[in-house]
C-alpha cells in the first residue's frame, strides 16, 4: 500500500468519523416549509424624527425578540437582513394574521388629560395661550374627545399584567406599575384631572395605543385637586376579553418599537404539507438514488459497486456538513441535497471512462495504473465543473432568500461533499481493491478493463458529427424561435414572490371544479382570483394583495363550496417587494452568466467562454420558453432551477472544452474542426451515462417528490435535455464558427 493511498484512506476514515458524530449529535434545524409555521418579513420605515437605519432596525429587532417571548412561541428565530429587514421564524404558529398585528404594532402608549368633547375630528378647538396642543380621538363608546399633548409616555412604565377582577363587573383588565418619573408623571396627570367635577369630561384620563383610546376612565371623587393618584398603579380596563388584555400586557411589556415596521413577506405552511414534502422527499431521494446506483453497478461492475459505496458516504457528509454549520434545510434544499448526487456521479463517471481509455491505449496495462492515470487526466474537468456549480450556488445563496436560498446553500454542501467523495473516498476505495492479486488476474470485473458499448459503436463507425457544424447551429435556432415564441405569444406567468400578492393552498373535502371556485370567488368580491387545481382535492387561489379579513372571506366562501377545507400554506407577498425580487432575479441571471463567462475565459480561451455563455443563454431561453408554453409559474423556484442548469449545463461544455484543449496540445497542427469532433466522440460516453445517471433522480423528484417539487424537478429534466444537447450541438459548432473568424 503507498503512502498516498494511505494518506487517503486516513482522510477517508477521520471525515466519515467527523460526519457520523456530528449527524448523530447535532440536530439538523428544518425550515418552515418542512414543519409548518409562520414566516414573517418585517420592513422598518423612517419617521419624520427617527431613520430607519442600522441601529434602528436593531432595536427594534430586540423589542420584537421580547413580545415574541412573551407569546410563548417554541424555537423562535429572528435575524436582520440588511439594513432595515427583520425576518421572524415563529414555528407551529398557523394564525398569521394575530401574530403579524402583534408583532407589527408600534405600541406607542401615551397618557393624556381629556379637556373636553368635540363634535368632529377637525374640531380641534383652537387651544388657550401658554397651553400644550390638542388633538381629537375616539373614546371607547365613540364619543370624541380632545386631548391635550401627552405628559406620560409608556417608557414610565415598570410592568403591565393581564388580570381578572372577580369583584366587580369589569372581567379582565391590566394592571400598570409605574416607576421613577412614571409615578410622578401620573400622579401630575391625575391630580390635574382631579381639578374638575364629577361627571365632567375633563375629570378624564385617557389611555392611547397608537393613537387609539383603549380606555378612558374617570378619576376617583376621592382624589384630591392636584394631589393625584399616588402608589405609581393604575388598571386600563375597556371590556377586554382574556386574549386582549394578554396581548396589550405584551405589548406594554415589550415596549415601543422605534420605528414603525410593514409586513413585506409573509408564508404560513401546515404542519401536515411539511411532513408529506419530507415523506415524499425522502421516497424521491431513495428510489432516485437506488435507480443511480443499480446503473453505475451494471456500467462499471466492481468500480461502479465502490462509487455506490462512496456516494452512501457523500449522503452522510454532506449530512454532517449541514447541522454542523447550522444550516436550514428546506423543501428546495431537500431537492438540492439529491441533485448533488448527480454531481457525485459525474465526477465518478469521468474517472472511470477515463480510466478506461488509460487502459484501451496499452499504455496503462493494468487496472490500478489506469485508475491512477484517470483520476489524473479527469481532475481538471471535474473541479471546474464543479467551480461553475458553486458559482450557481453562491448566486442563490447572495441573491436570492427564504428556501431558494436554503437550495443554494444545500447544492454547494452537496457540491463540494461529492468531490470529496469521488476525489478521497472513492479513490481510496478503488485504489486499493485495484491493488489486489485476485482482482489483477480478472481485470474485467473491474468494469474498467473494456471500453464500453458506446464507446465501441462510436469507434467502429467514427461518425464527423462537426462536418457541418452551420447545420447544428440552424437547428439550434430554430428551437431557440420556437421557445421564444411561447414568451411572445403566451408571454410569462409571474408568481407572487416577482409580482406581489397572496397564495393560499388548500385541500379540500371534496373535489372542486376551478371554474365555479372562480365565479364563487367573483361573487364574494375577488374577481381577479386566479384558481389553480392539482390532484383531485388540492386547490390553489392567486390574488392581488389582500388584508388578513380579506383572506379570511377567501378561506370561507372556498370551505363552504366544498364543504370544507384546510389551508395548507398561506404565503403574501408586497409589491414594493415584488419588485424588488424580480430586479434581483434579473440581476443573479446577469450575473451568473457574466460569472461563467470570465471562469471559463480565465480557465480556457475567450473563444470558449463565449461560445459556452451564448449556449447557456440559448438554454435559458428555452427553458423559459417552454415554461411560458406550458403556462408554469415562473417564480423563485424556477429561478433555483434556472440558475441550477446554468451551472449543470456548463459541465458538459466544460468537459468537452477539456478535451479540446488536451488534444490541441499534443497534436497542435491539427485542424480545429477535427480536434473538437474527436473530443466530442470521446467524452460522448460520459456525457450519456452522466445525463443518465442524472435523469434517474429528476424523475423520481418529479414523480414521487409532490407537488412542491413538480415544477422544479420538471425545469431541471428540461434543462438536462436541452444542456446536453448544446454544450455538444451549440456550444461545439459556434466555437468552429468562431475559430475560422479568429
């Protein structure tokens, strides 16, 4: 055994015993699409005396940490993004609309000396010399009254709690203690209240929260003129009922915000999605990867049987790598964490069909010297096939948010656990079997002692698919209108995430036909819904922005159309976001082809980078195409698709353009057509068992993944199909083309 073989093997053993430790003592912390909960994005907004900067959104940021506390909220998880954006994880939480009012509330509690009534809003009645401005507020029963400014603020406030009087008729009510200037300042305000008669308005204090009057009571005929209420204690009483007099506690508790804040972003998932997206997931990534395997094993035998071996070993890495770092795993994660295996089997794949060209040469006679050799001769492909994925996956992890982003951060784990696992594990592991005596006398069993049918076929026919590469380069166009017709024609569907709105899903009792939910829904004041059925019992309603009491009607009028129904996710999006997210969108797309274009001309030639860009934009288009065509959403998961073929599609133009340039170098004099026909014909065998291997795990997504992952696994068969075909029969011919005009 050499030195490096055991330097491997230790490394092999040290990681895998890292990653089993880890993955059975550190819990991986699921996102809310896969437990169910509430997600809300809150923006602070300036006011005319306080910016909603950095150190704003912070203190607001601990004001919201405190009433979350106080609603008694399991694991909740609150932190910045950006300047001035707060999102809050509240897991369990089905009632979005209750915890986005108690969490948007600014509670500004102020204490004023009511100095009469008014008969309007306008009637501010124009105040006395040398005395605080007046407004006019609404008591309780609706009478206005005109206050003066306020005199005591809530930051006097010690503590607030929520009691029931069962000695007088009052029910529930909320004690306040004062402290330091807080008692002083109510025994002020009450003293000067206490100045005029009984009965009299201005006898009265009023309660405001957020300049509402939540109370209004008299002052006691026992106190005294300008004596006041002494004791620093008061109770705010207003017939509340339990919850209310709990939640405004809380809200004195916690404290002002200082800022107000708008809710952007708001997604609620029921428990019940959460488990059949894991379910459904998990059924997805076992037969996906079963299928995988039981290929690699009939392609490369023993060597195929290893690779298995290690991509068992990648799964529990990239596991590991996971809960270590604290990482959420979402739904889009979830499907990230499987496509990865592909990556995985690609780097394998590329080995071995070099391996077995070491070995067809003669110049590496036996099956261990071949291994070393293809190893050798794939690393380059393989780690800058890689790098364009991670690149892809540094996009979504930047650029995007919510579970796209949990789908970057999973892909490039994935990413870069599958080239420790091909790279370490499944080179420690075939060196060392190659090395044995039994398996050098039977070379075939190692599934690398032959070329392959498709490598066989290819070398007895010898096609030149790259005679007229002009041809290639027509029919490329010609898919390329068609696609983008759809786009003109259909034009594109915009989910809410790009547009703004709200989503709610249900399941429902009984079958419902969308055509009468739509008139129904139209009836009830929402002509512009937009309902969308999948399975006989799932429903899906699409509008403009609506309120929480809007969206309760919506959930009504649908529950009594059939009968009854559970809301499976609730997600509402601000159209200043909106925007926002599709200006990003544009921007990561921008970006990741400009990305690849400077690695590719950094790794390779300009000629080649450009040709590789211009082959990616034309699977975008396509892939976008046929969307628009078939009237799927493009939302922030087709993005994550999108941005994922980029990435996967530039691998197969990156290791044909490998191959260019290693045949260029040791046969320089060569014409160009026919150096990059050969090395198309060589790694053709990769290219097919990759997309293969590939294609087993995207269907079992789409077939067994459910609902959520339809669409995002559909947009990634779509771009395997249209990717393999280009890197080969666009990206190829248009560097032909490219290389006779330079």
């Amino acid at each position: 055994m050499t030195r490096a073989l055991r330097i491997r093997g230790l490394l092999a053993l040290a990681a895998l015993a890292l990653s089993l430790y880890a993955a059975l003592t550190v819990p991986v912390h699921l996102g809310l699409d896969l437990r169910g909960g509430t997600q809300i994005v809150l923006e602070t907004r300036p006011t005319a005396t306080a910016d909603a900067d950095s150190d704003a959104t912070d203190r607001t940021l601990e004001v919201l940490r405190g009433r979350i506390d106080a609603l008694g909220v399991a694991e909740p998880t609150l932190a910045r993004s950006g300047d001035n954006r707060i999102v809050v994880e509240l897991p369990g939480v089905q009632d979005p609309a209750k915890a986005a009012d108690v969490l948007g509330r600014t509670a500004q509690l102020t204490f004023h000396h009511v100095v009469g009534t008014a008969t309007s809003a306008d009637d501010t009645a124009k105040p006395l010399p040398k005395r605080p401005r007046q407004e006019v507020l609404a008591d309780e029963s609706g009478r206005l009254l005109r206050l003066e400014a306020s005199s005591l603020t809530g930051k006097g406030v010690k503590e607030a709690a929520a009691r029931f009087d069962q000695r007088s008729a009052a029910g529930w009510q909320v004690a306040v203690d004062f402290e330091g200037s807080g008692r002083d300042g109510w025994a002020r305000l009450t003293g000067q209240a206490a100045c005029h008669p009984a009965g009299d308005p201005s006898r009265r204090v009023a309660i405001v929260l957020d300049n509402k009057i939540i109370s209004s009571p008299q002052v006691d005929p026992s106190v005294g003129c300008g004596s006041g209420i002494s004791g620093g204690t008061t109770q705010i009483t207003g017939s509340f009922t339990a919850g209310e007099a709990k939640e405004l506690a809380l809200l004195i508790n916690g404290g002002a915000l200082p800022v107000p804040v708008e809710t952007v972003e708001q997604r609620t998932v029921g428990p019940t999605l959460g488990a059949q997206a894991i379910t459904a997931s998990v059924w997805a990534a076992a037969a996906g990867t079963t299928l995988t395997a039981l290929f690699i094993i009939v392609i490369y035998r023993l060597m195929g049987a290893l690779a298995t071996m290690a991509l068992a070993c990648y799964g529990l890495v990239s596991y590991a790598a996971l809960a270590a770092l604290g990482a959420t795993l979402t739904l889009p994660g979830l499907a990230g964490f499987v496509l990865a295996i592909g990556m995985a089997v690609d780097a394998n794949v590329l080995v071995f069909e070099r391996a077995r060209e070491e070995y067809a040469s003669r110049n590496r006679p036996s099956p261990r010297s071949s291994l070393t050799a293809g190893f050798r001769g794939a690393f380059s492909a393989i780690a800058d096939s890689n790098v364009t994925t991670l690149i892809a996956a540094g996009l979504l992890f930047f650029l995007a948010s919510g579970p796209v982003r949990g789908f970057g951060v999973t892909l490039g784990i994935g990413v870069l656990a599958s080239m420790f696992s091909a790279l370490v594990i499944t080179r420690a592991l075939a060196e060392y079997a190659a090395s044995r005596r039994w398996l050098r006398r039977r070379p075939r069993l190692t599934g690398i002692a032959h070329t392959g049918a498709v490598r066989d076929r290819l070398t007895r026919t010898n096609p030149h698919l790259m005679r007229s590469p002009r041809r290639w380069l027509a029919a490329s166009a010609t898919v390329l209108v068609l696609a983008a017709s759809g786009i003109a024609v259909r034009g594109l569907d915009f989910g809410i995430e790009f547009t703004g709105g709200r989503l709610i899903e249900y399941t429902t009792a009984t079958p419902v036909d969308p055509d009468r939910a739509r008139t129904v829904l139209a009836d009830a004041g929402f002509p512009r819904a937009v309902v969308q059925t999948s399975g006989d019992t799932r429903l899906t309603v699409r509008t403009d922005q609506l309120t929480n009491a809007q969206a309760a009607t919506v959930t009504q009028t649908i529950g009594t159309l059939a009968g009854d129904a559970d809301k499976l996710r609730d997600e509402a999006i601000g159209p200043s976001l909106g925007k926002e997210l599709r200006q990003g969108a544009l921007i990561a797309l921008a970006v990741a082809l400009g990305a690849q274009l400077l690695y590719l001309a950094a790794r390779f030639r300009w000629l080649f980078g450009t040709s590789a860009v211009a082959a990616l934009a034309h699977d975008v288009v396509i892939l976008t195409g046929i969307f628009a065509w078939l009237g799927k959403p493009i939302d922030g998961v087709f993005l994550a698709a999108l941005l994922t073929v980029i990435g996967y599609s530039v691998n197969d133009s990156v290791v044909v353009f490998d191959r260019i340039r290693d045949l260029s170098r040791r046969d320089p004099k060569a014409p160009f057509a026919a150096v990059a026909n050969r090395a198309l014909l060589q790694t053709l065998p990769r290219t097919i068992n990759t997309g293969m291997g590939a294609a087993f795990i995207l269907t079992a997504l789409a077939v067994l993944g459910g609902d959520s992952l339809t669409d995002f696994a559909l947009a990634l068969l779509i771009g395997l199909a249209v990717g393999t075909y280009s890197s080969m029969f666009t990206a190829t011919p248009l560097a032909i083309e490219l290389h006779k005009r330079t």
